[in-house]
C-alpha cells in the first residue's frame, strides 16, 4: 500500500493523504471477469437513476437530469429543494460481511458496526432488512458467483511502504479494485430501497410526468401520459435528492424529514455523512407566495444551516449554498448554465495559456498539429463529452 498525498491539508495527518493499492496483474484480471458478473446482479437490484458504473453511462448524466427537474420545477411554478450527500471515505467503509459471501456472518456484522460507532437500533434495522441473507444473494447471484466473492473478499491484508507490520481488514474495498465500486454499489442500492420506501410512507417522493412512446417529434407529445418517481440520483457515492412542493414553507418541511430519513439510513450501512462546509447541502430554488420571506429567513446567517433531528445522529446541521459543482457540472439554486460556462470557458483558456508560448506560437508546429492539441488541451475543458 502506498500513500498519496491529496494536495490539500496537512501533510502529517492521515486523512490528507489516500492510499493506492499495488496487487498483482493476474488478480486484478480475475476481478475484471468476476465484476462483470457482480454488475449484472446489481443491475437487478439498483434504482432507475443509480448510474454510477453502469456501461456507457456518464456522471453528467445525473447532473443533465437534475437541470430537467429544475425546469420542470419552474414551469409548474413550484419551488424545489435539491439535498446532494457527501460521504467519508465510503469506499474505506464498505460492510463486507454484508455484501458478499453465501451466508450472513451476523456477529461479524454487529461487531464491526459497533467499532464504528454504529448505535444498536441502527444495526437491528440493517440486519432485520437483510432477513438473514447477504445482499449479493439478494440481488440473485449464482451460488458459485456468492462463493466467489466471498472468497475473494477474505482473509484480505495490505502492507505499509517501509513498514514490516501487515493489517488484516475485515471492511472496505482495495483501492483502485475493479470490484470496490461494485461492492459499494450493492451496498448503497440496499440502503436506497430502504430509503425510498421511507420516502414513499411520508409522501416525500417526488414525480414528474412524462409520455411513454413519446415518438420524438418535434409536432407535440405522442403517447401515454405517466407518472415517473425521481427522487434520487445517485452516481457511485454522490447521491442527490429531489424535493418538491408548491408551498414554500410546506418544502422547508419536506426538506427536514427527508434530511433525517437520508441520515439515519447513511447510518444504518455504516457510512458517515461527511456534514462540513462544501460537503452535504442543500440548495433551495423557491418561488411563489412566501417565498422571499423564506429566503430570508433561510440565508440570514453568514453560514447559513438547516438544523435536522435524527434518529441516529442527534441533531446534525446541514449547509446551504447557492451553487454545487456536483457530478461533472455546476448545480446554481435557481437553474440555467451561465455559471458552469463561464466556468468552463475559463478552464479552456485557462490549458490553453499554459501551453500558448512553447506549443501554439511555435512556428515549427503545423496548424494541423495545433488544431489536433488545441481540441485535446483546451477543447475538452469547454465542451461536454459525448
């Protein structure tokens, strides 16, 4: 295991730095092979908008769709709320023994979870939502697939650079495994059918309509008139949370509950909110009668936060924030790209500047050439990949 500083932070402090995993060619082939197999299994399992590792799917994908249910939010007039999760270190906090394996090792289960600080009524509700079988059996995996991946996730060690000690782990996925996201993502849809059934009881679930069959054309909508739930969107650890209400206050409401259900369930796998400035927000587009009045009321303080009553985590504040840059774009409160493409025009002249002297003025470089670099230097930080 070796160490990389992430560039920010002090140097001396553990968490400054994130660990790369050196394994061997042969293995990381197996998991390739074996992750492959564990994807058509969380297929089965995960949610419409769960994205994150799915073939040909982009994280901008999530951030596209967000911007949609912001207009549609403005065209019906109603004001919305949008909750984007930050996790700590959910990679390192996988539960394992909850995942993989053919049979649920309840003990090793419980025993973890209280080394992390989990309280008692959170592991009784993760272990009653397993009803006594690992979520990769759940999700209906083959036997020998469950076998596979219980083996390949015991017994597991790293070793320190310059150190003789070795650590056994019994949590978390390898870093930079072709398996880590697919363990985590087992995981969290888990926690993200839990977590929309709870949504579903306190009618905070929000649909939007749309036609099915819609032919495309530019002439009007074709087809079925249906209602779709868009609740969350999630892409690996980034989770988004869509709220909707045409009364200000009746949102702020919404908001809250939704904020204490999300919390106790990030609690229930073991995962830990990350509740820094930055980290988890909230960002509020609110119109209509009152709405000004709860803007002020909202964004009074310097740091303006939404205090929240959990099960699990007691009383948590979450920040607000007018813009979040969130899954390859710029989230602004009120919708629109003006932001993200001032953005994005500054970081293409941004790569363009640093190679203008000793690249794009060079004489001896052909215009061919430099059309060929300026569309990979510069052009890639301006436009959206396809």
């Amino acid at each position: 295991m070796f160490t990389a500083f992430k560039g920010k932070g002090d140097q001396t402090r553990c968490d400054a730095h994130r660990g790369l995993l050196v394994s061997s060619v042969l293995g990381k082939a197996l998991r390739a092979q074996l992750r492959k197999k564990t994807m058509s299994a969380f297929d089965s399992v995960s949610s419409p908008l769960q994205i994150g590792g799915k073939p040909g799917v982009s994280c901008l994908v999530g951030s596209h769709v967000v911007r949609l249910f912001q207009q549609q939010s403005r065209a019906a007039n109603c004001s919305y709320a949008i909750v984007i999760l930050d996790l700590k270190e959910a990679f390192y906090r996988v539960l394992r023994p909850a995942v993989v394996g053919k049979e649920l090792d309840t003990d090793l289960i419980e025993h973890i979870m209280e080394e992390a600080g989990v309280p008692p009524q959170a592991i009784e509700d993760l272990l009653c939502s397993l009803g006594n079988q690992t979520i990769l059996r759940r999700a209906g995996a083959s036997p020998w697939l469950q076998a596979a991946m219980g083996e390949l996730f015991s017994s597991t060690w790293f070793q320190l650079q310059g150190q003789e000690d070795v650590v056994a782990t019994t949590t978390g996925s390898r870093p930079g495994d072709s398996l880590a996201d697919a363990t985590f993502n087992l995981l969290f849809a888990h926690m993200l059918v839990a977590l929309t059934a709870k949504l579903e009881q306190q009618g905070l679930v929000t649909y939007i309509s749309w036609y099915k069959g819609h032919n495309r054309s530019p002439w009007g909508a074709e087809g079925i008139l249906q209602s779709t739930p868009v609740s969350d969107i999630a892409w690996m650890d980034d989770l988004s949370l869509l709220l909707q209400d045409a009364d200000p206050q009746a949102l702020l409401d919404k908001t809250k509950q939704a904020l204490a259900i999300l919390l106790d369930a990030c609690v229930t796998i073991a995962q830990a909110p990350n509740l820094k400035a930055g980290k988890t927000e909230v960002l509020f587009g609110l119109v209509g009668r009152g709405s000004r009045k709860m803007r002020g009321q909202l964004f009074r303080d310097i740091n303006p936060t939404l205090l929240v009553d959990t099960n699990h985590m007691g009383s948590a504040r979450v920040g607000l924030c007018e813009q979040y840059k969130h899954l390859g774009g710029i989230i602004s409160a009120f919708g629109g790209c003006s932001r993200e493409i001032r953005c994005r025009i500054g970081a293409a002249w941004t790569a363009f500047g640093k190679h203008r002297k000793h690249l794009f003025q060079r004489p001896d470089v052909s215009i061919g050439d430099k059309a060929v670099l300026l569309d990979s230097v510069s052009y890639t930080h301006l436009t959206l990949p396809t």
